[in-house]
C-alpha cells in the first residue's frame, strides 16, 4: 500500500509557514511541492519559494514499513539557531506525481522546534500543546453541545411533561430554553466565528458553518415566538391556536437539526484542526442520544388527552364565570339603585320630621 503524505512547515501555525511537502508514487518515485497556504486551508504551489528545497532520493527510504523522506534547504536570512515548525501528516495519497496534486485533509499534525546547535536525535511526535484556534473549536462544540443537546431537549420535555402537573411549568421551560441556554449558545456561536477568524479561514464556506448560522436563527426565532404565545392571547379563536401547534413543530426540528449539526462537527470538522478522530465512544453516545431523545418526547405524548382536558375545562368554566358576573354585576347595579332610592326617602322623611320639631308652638290661654 502506497503511504500518503506528509509536510513540513517553518512557523509556528500553518498560516503563511513556508512547507515543503512530500509523497511516494506508484512508480517509486518522490514527489516535492513547495506550498503555502493564507489560512487552514489547502496549500497552493508555490513556483518561485524564497528558499528552494531539494529532495535527497538516496537518503530516504521508501521501502518497508519504515517509509522516510529526507530533503535539505538552505537556512534561514535570520540565522537563528532555533527554528519553530509544523508537521503533518495525511493518510489520503495525492495519486499523481505532479506537484501541485490535490492533498487530501491531514489526520495528525504537531508543532515543534529544532536546535540546529545541536544533532538531530529524533522524529518528532505529536503535540499535546493547542493551537489558538483549536483551543476555540474546542470550547465552541463544548458550549453548543450542551446548549442545543442537552439544555435545549431537557426544555422541551419539562414543557411536555410537566404542564399536565402543575401551572408554573412555563416558568422552568422559560428559564431553561432562553434564561440558562441562550447565553451559552451566544457564546458557542461566538467562539466558533472567532476561531475562523484565528484559523484564516473562510466564513460560512461548508454545510456545518452554514447550518449553524441557521440553526441560531431558528433557535431566536423560535424564543420571540414563545414569547408572543405566552403574551398575546386571542379571545375569539375556539381551541389551540395555530402559533403553538408552530412553536412545538419548530422546537422539535431544532433539536432535530442539532443533532444533525453535531454530528457534521465532530464527523468533518472536528478532523480538519489536525488533532487526529475522536474516540470511538463518541458515535455511541451520539447513537444513544438520537434514541432516547425521541423515545423520551413520545412516552410524554400519553399526557395529551390529560392535557386538552385542562385546556378545555379552564375555557368553559371561564365562560359560565363570565355570564355569572355578569348576572351578579346587574344584580349589584340594582340593588344600588334601590338603596340609593330608599336613602333619598328616609333622608326626605328625616328632613320633614326635624322640621316639624323645630317649629314653635303656640299656647292660648283664657
């Protein structure tokens, strides 16, 4: 089997590090291309390289399991003793010879130094240390992962579970989808546009970065919508309005698309940054959280026929309580009138009989 290829970089990020880059072909010859790239993205050839590398066919080694490939360049104008590097390699062989072949994604990278001072005693290994910008990937699919995969779905079956138990359910699914998740996913959003930014890249330029713009939108989207749903109430539409049958559609699909969203960061993204697959087990627990999640909302569906009962019931007995005041209030307005009538009489007879009392009398004598 054919080895793919591997590169050398003179920086210490792939952005702008002059690389020399190398593989085997199928007639057992070596190929050199001189690259460099403006950011994380496919090196392109460079024709005329400040410093010019020159393969050492004799030196290296390309049969066994052992394959090495040695190449010599002149040293830098800077005449440091230590020169900073980076490293990768990629499975994927270009399968042509020409120097500028399309190079497949790396799967590992590493950054090193070289004391020219001293004997080269070594190949390099992995680094452990992280890059800027993988530190902010990093921290974005952590903040996004707990915020649409965990924060967002335990809202969605405290809505669907608890609203049939007690009448304060809105306050909690309020508090977890918008109080305690939203500023997370803020957060991760802004994390992720800042480590394209670290990186070089390029913004919204594949299917991951694209849906998750849309995705935050829909998540904006559907939080003012609750809101309106929670505020605004129509008197006159008999039954559910169409708004929330709209609200609890869109939340499921955002979960849905989360998931989906998840999966293209840690299946193509997550692989770019050079920091080899993750483990095995994160399949599994993505597996199982496809499976639970849908089981868990379904299982809640059997309270609904509870649920349109306490709607149902609140909406009739609101109306007999509406014409019962009403009734009362008439009630209330007469009885006033009357009272109001008899307090004018007993004040008119009150009025005659201090009169009469106040009035002289007359005594005759004979």
């Amino acid at each position: 089997m054919i080895p793919g290829w591997m590169g050398v970089g003179f920086g210490s990020q792939m952005a702008n590090s002059p690389m020399v880059i190398l593989w085997l072909n199928s007639d057992g010859s070596i190929t050199l291309s001189q690259r460099q790239a403006p950011a994380e993205v496919m090196p392109a050839v460079v024709t005329s390289p400040l410093r010019t590398a020159s393969l050492l066919a004799n030196a290296s080694i390309t049969v066994g399991n052992n394959t090495q490939f040695v190449f010599s360049i002149p040293a830098s104008a800077a005449n440091t003793t230590t020169i900073p590097t980076i490293w990768a390699f990629g499975p994927q062989n270009p399968g042509s010879s020409s120097s500028n072949a399309l190079l497949q994604i790396h799967e590992e990278t590493g950054i090193a130094s070289f004391d020219l001072s001293k004997d080269f005693t070594g190949v390099a290994s992995p680094s452990s240390a992280l890059m800027p910008f993988q530190r902010l990937v990093i921290a974005h699919a952590i903040m996004l992962t707990i915020g649409f995969l965990l924060l967002l779905p335990i809202g969605v079956l405290l809505a669907r579970y608890m609203r049939t138990f007690t009448p304060i359910w809105f306050k909690g699914h309020w508090f977890v989808q918008f109080a305690v998740s939203g500023p997370i996913i803020v957060v991760g959003i802004s994390l992720g546009f800042q480590a394209v930014v670290e990186s070089g890249a390029q913004h919204l330029n594949d299917e991951h970065k694209r849906w998750g713009v849309a995705l935050f939108i829909l998540y904006l989207f559907q939080c003012s919508l609750g809101a309106f749903i929670h505020r605004v109430k129509f008197a006159n539409i008999l039954g559910r309005p169409p708004q929330n049958y709209i609200h609890a559609s869109l939340g499921l699909f955002v979960v849905g698309a989360a998931l989906y969203q998840v999966r293209t960061g840690y299946k193509t993204e997550w692989p770019k940054i050079g920091r080899g697959p993750l483990m095995a087990g994160t399949d599994y627990i993505w597996y199982i959280w496809v499976v639970m999640l849908p089981l868990l909302y379904a299982i809640g569906l059997a309270f609904l026929p509870k649920q349109f009962r306490q709607e149902n019931k609140p909406k009739k007995e609101n109306y007999a309580e509406m014409f019962d005041v009403t009734a009362f209030r008439e009630e209330l307005e007469l009885e006033h009138a009357m009272d109001s009538q008899i307090s004018e009489m007993m004040a008119e007879e009150h009025h005659d009989m201090m009169a009469e009392e106040a009035r002289p009398t007359l005594s005759y004598r004979d």
